[in-house]
C-alpha cells in the first residue's frame, strides 16, 4: 500500500491549488469539491475519495468528519487517513515556506526531526499548529 499511498499524496500535492481557481477563500473545499466532480478518467473511484479528501485537510484540522462518514465504505482506515493527511499537510507547509531548501527528515522513537539548509521559521510556526496523529512530536 505504501506506493498507492505515495502515488496518492503526490497527486494530491500537485492539485493542491486547484481550489484557488474560484477563489482564495475557502480554496481547500473547492478543491475537495473540483476533485470530486473533475477526477475520472483513469482514477479509481477509492483514488477520487482519498485525494479529495486530502485535498480539504488544512494545517489545523483534517476534514470535515460528515465527509469521511459519506466516503467512508471508499476510504482506508482512519488511522491511515490521519497519517496521510499529516504528510499531505506537512509537506505542503515545507513546500510554501521552504525557500527551494533541501530537507532532511529522521524518524525515531515516535519523533520526526526536520533540518534543513535554510530557514524553516515560518514552517515551524505552521507545524507546531498544525493537526497531528497522537504520539507524535515534530521537531523543526
């Protein structure tokens, strides 16, 4: 599953600003919204709901969770969801405010060390806000 998961979260990232064709406000519904009616052709139905889904988790919280129960006979187990979306959200975070650095991540003991080449002090605001699975401390 990891390599769907991977090949989901990066399809996610790379619609990750379709939302902000409308408008900039409510820009994560619209893009749930657009991935849900637009993605087909070539997508399976499972694919559609988790990217979607992905595609409305802000830094603060995930997704709606009427969502999740509507989607939820398509949608992996809620545990996976919640470290998809942690990724998901993550790298977004790193990405906007990242300036092109090149990042270094180390994962033990339930902690995730982030380093980094460039200052990541806007990052680290957002990270220290943002939702994440329980038992977990990020470190910037």
């Amino acid at each position: 599953h990891e390599e769907e998961y991977l090949a989901i979260i990066n399809r996610a990232l790379s619609l990750s600003d379709i939302g902000k064709i409308l408008t900039i406000y409510h820009q994560n519904r619209h893009a749930h919204y657009i991935a849900m009616q637009e993605l087909n052709y070539g997508f399976k139905h499972q694919e559609i709901a988790l990217i979607s889904l992905l595609l409305y988790s802000k830094e603060n919280k995930r997704y709606p969770k009427e969502i999740f129960q509507k989607y939820k006979i398509l949608l992996p187990a809620k545990k996976t969801i919640k470290w998809l979306s942690f990724i998901y959200t993550l790298t977004l975070l790193l990405h906007r405010n990242s300036a092109k650095a090149n990042i270094e991540f180390n994962y033990s003991n339930s902690c995730l060390k982030i380093k980094s080449d460039k200052s990541l002090y806007l990052a680290k605001e957002d990270i220290e806000n943002m939702k994440k699975p329980k038992n977990i401390k990020v470190v910037v």
